[in-house]
C-alpha cells in the first residue's frame, strides 16, 4: 500500500525541518521519536487529527 499525497508531503516537510536543524548544529535522535503516528497522548488528552479527545479512563474518572 502506497502512502497519500499528505503522507508525502508530511515526509518531505519532516525531511526540511531535520535538514535545517542539521544546517543548524541541532540535533534530534530520530530513534526517540515515534513517527507517522495517527493520534498523540499529552496531558491525559488524545491529540489526533480531527482535534482533542479525552482518554477514555478519565472520562469515567469525571462521571464517577
């Protein structure tokens, strides 16, 4: 399965940002980084595309 035309834009924008911190004398250890992930978990919310969820856990914890 071939990746969509986001996809290859996101790679190619990620591939200028790491170019530019190089061109820069900074450093990322890319083997930290998780890549191409869908959704992000911070703060006990769930980031995705579409916008901010919250964890299901939490929102038992609230109605509790």
């Amino acid at each position: 399965m071939g990746e969509t035309k986001e996809e290859e834009k996101h790679d190619e924008v990620v591939e200028e940002v790491v170019k530019i911190f190089v061109e820069n004398n900074l450093y990322v250890k890319l083997e930290k980084y998780k890549w191409k992930v869908r959704e992000v978990e911070f703060l006990k919310v769930i980031i995705i595309s579409e916008g901010i969820k919250m964890e299901k856990e939490k929102i038992r914890e609230v109605l509790n």
